[in-house]
C-alpha cells in the first residue's frame, strides 16, 4: 500500500554517517557568528508539554508508510557522533507493551565500522527494507534488500557515471511506480546567505529496491536545482531548492513515474518572495512548505527573519496558500510538515541555518486535510526524530541501558516502552519498516527491535 508521505530517513549532510528519515528537516551542523552549531545527538529525547525541544540525532522521514505488525513503517533518523551513554527519560511508560531488541547478523559485504570507508544509509518501504553501502572514498553505492530486517541481498550498484565522488543517498520515497532515491553531493554550499544542502545530483528509480534506474536531470528537469522529492498515492513531486535561497526561482515538478517529470506553472502573485523547502503528497492533493522572505544580507551575526508558508492544490496547478494561525517572522524560519497518520498533519517551524532556537519555535499547527491548519497548543519535536506507521508517532529515545522507542497518536503527548533484555546503546542510523525498528549502533551492528502486548503468547 502506499503511503501518504515519504518512507524515507533524511540525513545531516554535515556528519560522516549522515542522516534523515519520512518526513522531516535536515539538520546541518555549522558554525555561524554568534551561534555555534551542536552538533547532532545519537537519540532523540522526546518532548513533553512545557518542556524544550528534544535533542535530535540527525538523519530523515518519508513516502509510503507499511502497514504495521506490531511496529512498522518508515520515517527520519540520526548522525553518528559521540555521545555520552543514554541516561533514563523522563517520560511516561506505555501500559502493556514491553519491546525487546534483536541482533542481526549482516552479511560481511554489508558491514561498516567506524574505522573503514563504508556507511549504511537505511531505509524502509511498504515490502521491506533497503541498506546502500556506501563507499566514501570512492563514491561507489550498492543496495542491498531485506523484507523482515534480518535476510539481505545484495542489488545492482548505483550508476554513479560522472558523479565524481558520487551522491550519497540522502531521501527514499514510494509512489505508485516504486521508489525514487535523492542522491547529493556530500556537505552543503556556503554562499553567504548560509549553510544550505546542495541541490540532488542524481536521482534514480525502482520497482524492487535491487535494481534502480539514474534519472536524466537535464532531459527532467532542464538544468534546475531540485531540492527535495516526495511522494505518494497521486504521484511523485520535486520542488526546486538552490544554494542561494536569496534568489531561487520557486519551481515544482510532478511525475507519474519518477522518470518523466513536467513543471507546474505557479502564480507570481500566489508565490512572491517564496522559498519552496519540501513537498508532501497526499491522497487528494499536493502540500509545498517553505517561507516568504529573503535570507539575503546573513552573516555577521545576522539573521534575516523569514515568515513560514504552506501552499495547498488538489490537483498540483492550481496553488493557494493556506492560513497558519499567527505565524510570525522569525530568524531562518520556514515550515516543515510531518505525516503523523493518514488524514493527520503536523507543521512546525524549522530554522536552517542556525541550530540555536530561534525566537518563536514553539510554533505548530495541525491538520486533517492539508488545507485548514489550527494552531497547536503544545511543542512538536524535530521533525527529523519523529517516524509513523500510519496510525501513530514514534521516536527512537534513550533508556536504562538500551535504546527504546516513545510512542504518541498525535505527535505531541508521549510515552515510552519498557525495555527487556539487552540492545543497543546508540545509534547511527535508523529504519522504520513492516518488521519494526531497524537500528545500526556507532560499532556498526545492526539490532531489529519488536513490540510486544501484555498477556501476548
């Protein structure tokens, strides 16, 4: 079946072993005047009402999201750095569910540790799971496939001709042709307006997860940057992104198929001073999000302030811009949306280039349909920590002596599962697919963690 959003782990393009997952915000570590960036955490502390943000690990989340067994479903994930042992959290426990953690033993072509060239970006889809062995020194990228988490086969490399150093793939999503893999060149350009992804130097398709087909850009899209890529039961969605946000031209592409996309004309009056960030495609429409606002003159200990804005259309032609209850200008802000489940919609404010809160980024709202938004009454935690299965929200958090998961219906109230037994103590990556949740640990071990009800035989 497939989802209504993006079954993918969006990355940090600043960490070695980047990371991201379903639906969510990059986290770009970087040192900016007055406001040094932390750099990213290897597990999330899920957020409470009155309480800060959680402290994400960064990675990213979303397409298509499984249908679960007792967990499933994809989303976003963390980066690899070093972190202190988890300490116990402070959130609730979730009555009658107690999780436990299983290691997998990985194929030897499939495992990376810290001290070889090679990092495993995971992600999930409706039918299982994908790893791509990355090979940092040469750019080289193979997929390997599993459906339960546990058995991996090996795919067909990634056509990386004169890609350079290659892409390392950054975004999976699943439409109704398959999936469609973003690929960037490593880090993110610093114009001066700040520190911002590289616009996607390849993409590619498939039907299988084994073996994918490099998309032309030039023939699909005519020499403009494509930024981010989304899809879902209507199709598949590009919208442009470029390394100068001052002056990118709002752009958006739909496709059938991931490999023939045609541009969708947008009103000059509908999108003025509009910086388009991702897209989310659902079952009756198409959702950009983004900012109005120029970020031009950053730098010096300055930050522009930017108003964050979601465009709606029911058919990706015809654009309005929707209303978000008191949405004010804050430093580097735009808006990013999380698929919490089918029909439910959270969009918060996401600062790009500077990871010290901005003033104002309690904001959130939600919504049923994508087209009317209320405003919400409690913090929403980085997006690129928060995964879903459809039905219901999840975070990987730290724990007593394992790693554990915090569940929540809506995105904002949540509660943890109680651990048994033994499991990992960070993570670098993570994937959340039809068998539960995939972790690959700072070692390079993988562990499978499943969920299980009280008084289940």
């Amino acid at each position: 079946m497939v989802g209504d959003r993006r079954l993918i782990d969006r990355r940090s393009s600043g960490s070695p072993r980047r990371r991201v997952g379903l639906a969510g915000v990059l986290v770009v570590a970087a040192t900016i005047a007055g406001c040094t960036a932390t750099p990213p955490q290897s597990v999330a502390t899920p957020l409470q009402k009155g309480t800060t943000g959680p402290t994400a690990i960064a990675t990213e989340t979303t397409g298509p999201v499984a249908t679960a067994t007792e967990i499933a479903g994809p989303t976003d994930i963390p980066a690899e750095t070093d972190t202190p042992a988890p300490s116990p959290s402070p959130l609730p426990t979730a009555a009658g569910r107690t999780l436990r953690w299983d290691s997998v033993a990985l194929p030897a072509k499939l495992v990376a540790t810290s001290d070889s060239p090679f990092q495993n970006a995971l992600f999930s889809w409706s039918r299982g799971y994908l790893a791509f062995h990355e090979n940092v020194d040469s750019g080289a990228a193979v997929p390997w496939t599993s459906a339960d988490g546990r058995q991996w086969r090996q795919g067909r490399s990634l056509d990386m001709t004169e890609l350079g150093q290659g892409a390392q793939v950054e975004e999976v999503v699943e439409g109704p042709a398959g999936m469609l893999a973003l690929g960037r060149t490593p880090g993110c350009a610093d114009d001066g307006t700040g520190c911002m992804p590289e616009p996607a130097t390849a993409l590619w398709t498939s039907a299988d997860g084994a073996s994918w087909s490099r998309v032309d850009l030039l023939k699909a899209f005519g020499g403009a940057a494509v930024g981010d890529v989304s899809a879902g039961p209507k199709g598949y969605m590009a919208v442009s992104r470029s390394s100068d946000s001052s002056s990118a031209e709002p752009a958006v592409w739909l496709s059938a198929d991931g490999q023939i996309w045609h541009a969708v004309s947008l009103a000059p009056e509908t999108f003025q001073d509009a910086y388009l960030a991702r897209g989310t495609v659902l079952a009756d429409g198409f959702l950009v999000a983004g900012r109005i606002g120029s970020v031009e003159g950053w730098g010096g200990g300055d930050f522009p302030s930017t108003t964050p804005a979601i465009w709606w259309s029911a058919d990706g032609s015809d654009w309005s811009r929707v209303t978000l209850a008191d949405a004010a200008a804050t430093p580097e802000a735009e808006a990013a949306i999380t698929t919490i489940a089918a029909g439910k919609l959270v969009a918060d404010v996401a600062s790009w280039d500077c990871s010290c809160s901005p003033e104002g980024d309690d904001q959130a709202w939600t919504s049923n349909d994508g087209r009317t938004w209320t405003a919400a009454a409690a913090q929403f935690p980085s997006p690129a920590v928060v995964l879903s299965d459809g039905h219901q929200a999840l975070q990987v958090v730290a724990s007593e002596g394992a790693l554990t998961v915090a569940i929540s219906p809506d995105g904002f109230e949540w509660a943890q599962v109680a651990v048994s037994g033994s499991g990992p103590a960070d993570l670098s990556d993570e994937a959340y697919g039809p068998a539960g949740v995939l972790v690959e640990d700072s070692s390079g071990n993988l562990w499978l963690a499943t969920i299980s009800q009280a008084g289940a035989s």
